[in-house]
C-alpha cells in the first residue's frame, strides 16, 4: 500500500467516524471531538490528493480543513 492510498484511507475513515457520531448525536456540530477529527481527516485527505496531484480533492479538502481547524483554534482559545 502507498502512502497516497494509506492518507486517504485514513483521512475517509475518520471523516466518516465524525459523520456517524454526528449522525447518531453522540457528538454535536459544535464539539471540539467532532472539529477536530474533522480537521485530522481533511488534512490527511488533502496529503492525498496533494501527492496525487488531485487538484479540485486538494481544493476541497483544504478549505474543509481550515475552517475545522479554525473551530478546533477558537476552542482552545476560548478555554484560556
């Protein structure tokens, strides 16, 4: 297995966790758990398609990522 296949593999996955625990309101739209998993896969996922040379994948996942990852920021920020 490449890495490629091995990001994407992972970066799904844990898109989809996040997705199901929503889905079944064990997390909500707000919780750090849901943000950050969120922010993890849509990282791994744009590693992927960067190395595959997938751009509109690319795109996608790295606008996801940051506005995930702007929560997961926000979060911690707001804590202190």
């Amino acid at each position: 297995m490449n890495i490629e296949l091995f990001l994407g593999i992972v970066g799904a996955t844990a898109i989809l966790f996040a997705f199901y625990m929503n889905q079944k309101n064990i997390w909500k739209n707000s919780s750090i758990n849901y943000d950050f998993i969120n922010f993890i896969g849509s990282v791994f996922l744009a590693i992927s398609a960067f190395i595959g040379s997938n751009w509109p994948f690319f795109v996608l996942n790295s606008v996801w990522g940051f506005f995930a990852g702007a929560d997961v920021v926000k979060f911690f920020l707001k804590k202190k």
